[in-house]
C-alpha cells in the first residue's frame, strides 16, 4: 500500500494537486473501493479491500479517484456533458439527486433497475474516470487479458446516450425545483451537563431550583458508569435537559473555576417578564442561593435587560433573566 501513496504523491505533485490520502473509509463507504469527497478535499482508499487485489486493479482504482480530485479541480477540460453529470448522482432504485450549493436536492424517477443500472454505469462522469484509470494503468503495468476485462466491467459497452442522460437531467432539475428549501437552522440547546464537586449536595439543589423553572421531578433520571467513576442526575424538560455529573475522584471538593478555559462560566435562564424575575428573585433566596447580584436592570447590555445573579450549591454562577430577545436579534 505504500507504493499506491507513492503514486498519489507523485501524480499530485505533478498535476499540482492539493489533495489528502486516508486509507480510513468513511461511514456508508465501508465496501467502497474508493471515494473523493470535494468537500474534504480528500482522496479515500478502500487499502484493506484492494490489499487482496492484483496490483493493476489496485492501480485502476487509485486513479479512478484521482480522476474525479480533478474533475473537481479543473472542471474547464472536461466535456460539457461530464461537467455537467457531475451535478447528479443516479442509484439503481431510481433515487436520483442533483448538488445544489452545499447539499443535495433527491427525487425519484420511474423505471426498471436494469436502466438505473446501466445509467449509474454509464454516468460521463464515471465513464471518464474509469476511461482515464483504463489508460493510466496499461501505460504502469502494460495491456492486459485481465485489465481489458476489468476495464470492460465498468466501462459498459453501449452506454445510454448523452441525450438520454440531458433529459434525465432536466427531469430531476424538474422534480427537485420545487422541493421546499430547508428553514434555516435555528440554535437548539438540548441539553447540558455541568460536573459538580458534590453530586448528592448538588442535587439536593437543583431538586429545590429546577421546579421553579418549571421542571417535573418525576421525569428525573439517575445512571452511573462505574468503571469510568461517573455518575449523573438528569432533569428532563422538553426544552432542555440537565445533567449533573459527579466528578473524578481526584478532583472532588475541588471548586469551580469558570475562567478557566473551558470552565462554565455562567448559564442563565430566561423568563417571561420583569415581574417573573422578581417573583423567582424571592423564591431563589429562600431555597437558599447565595446571592451575587439583586435584579436591576442592565441597559448596558440591553434596554429592557433585567436579571439577577446567584450561585448554586457548587459555585457555578446562574442567572436569571428577562428581555424581548426578538426586539434586538430578530434573526
Ligand atoms: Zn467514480
């Protein structure tokens, strides 16, 4: 296998290439030979697989890769129709996808498995890289009964023709127009999971805090993994789950830091309006918190900003607040 990474070097040195190599298969190409994935710019080697195969068939499927690295590098020498196949990927159920920007838009087209088969074959994308990988190797290793054979397998001999494949195009540009445009992502916290110095003392906290924020108790979990020394309490919510983990117990006792990097620095709930702050300000004094800041309100931050500060029973600072969050952040 070392000699196939010479190879690559050297072929991408040459063709001025900036590309990587790895041999570790990603997920859903475990049976793959090979595969190059634009977005990573990186050449993958199915190396467990091919090390069983001659080292001509080896060879064919280095270079098949390769090709495609530079069909994705200088797409202007390539034909029209290879260009323009590489748009669309075609599987044997008729499940078809056209690249749209970063993702890919799929529909699916009627037909036999024999015609998706021979068109998945015969993609001017896969033809050319299958055409080159043919040659490359009979000028490495020489002609062969074998290498025609192989060639021959994946070169179908009387491929669909480029109209054929235009039209196919043009139908899936068709059915894929009017797929709904995914809504933009908006950030979802599920959940979080804060180690403590004491899991039993904390969680005598959160038991008195968390319903106040509205959390059943009921919905609260308990698991440990021994072996690892972690144990967890879990407080469910639909909107958001926390977890409290005991810590190693090399550092048990020990107080939070939250400038440290990485450390927690703070979390703050939101709520509803100025007089829910207040109203949880009296509630929270009682459970008791230690108070850090009474509410007031932070125009520095935000007009409307109003909140309070407190620690939990480990010293990891909480916050409570209320602003129309819309009002300044409408995306
Ligand atoms: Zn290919």
């Amino acid at each position: 296998m070392h000699k196939l990474k010479q190879i690559f070097d050297k072929y991408c040195r040459e063709k001025r290439l900036d590309i990587s190599f790895s041999s570790d298969m990603p997920a859903g190409y475990e049976k793959a030979n090979g595969m190059y994935d634009v977005t990573l710019s990186t050449l993958f080697l199915n190396t467990e697989l091919l090390a069983e195969m001659p080292e001509y068939e080896q060879l064919f499927y280095l270079f098949h890769e390769l090709r495609h690295a530079e069909q994705y590098a200088r797409p202007e020498q390539l034909g029209e129709a290879v260009r323009r196949s590489m748009s669309y990927a075609i599987m044997y159920d008729g499940e078809c996808f056209r690249r749209a920007e970063r993702e890919w838009k799929g529909c699916r087209l009627e037909g036999t498995e024999e015609y998706f088969k021979s068109l998945y074959f015969g993609q001017p994308y896969e033809r050319d890289a299958n055409a080159f990988a043919y040659g490359r190797v009979r000028e490495l290793c020489g002609d062969s009964a074998e290498l025609r054979e192989l060639a021959a397998f994946w070169l179908p001999e009387s491929p669909p023709a480029e109209e054929e494949y235009m039209r196919i195009y043009d139908e899936i540009d068709r059915r894929t127009a009017g797929a709904k445009a995914k809504p933009a992502p908006t950030p979802t916290l599920d959940h979080i999971h804060i180690t403590v110095s004491n899991l039993a003392r904390a969680e005598r906290f959160y038991d008195r805090l968390l319903p106040l924020l509205g959390y059943d108790i009921a919905l609260k979990e308990h698991d440990s993994v021994p072996e690892h020394e972690y144990e967890i309490v879990e407080y469910h919510h639909r909107a958001l789950s926390i977890g409290l983990v005991s810590p190693r117990s090399a550092y048990s006792g020990d107080a939070p830091c939250r400038r440290r990097p990485g450390a927690l620095h703070h979390i703050a709930f939101r709520v509803c309006a100025p007089s829910e702050v207040d109203r949880l300000f009296k509630l929270v004094r009682e459970l008791p918190a230690i108070i850090v800041r009474e509410p007031q309100l932070y125009p520095e931050y935000c007009s409307d900003y109003y909140a309070f500060f407190f620690k939990d029973s480990e010293g990891t600072e909480l916050e409570i607040v209320s602003l129309e969050r819309e009002r300044y952040f409408p995306v």
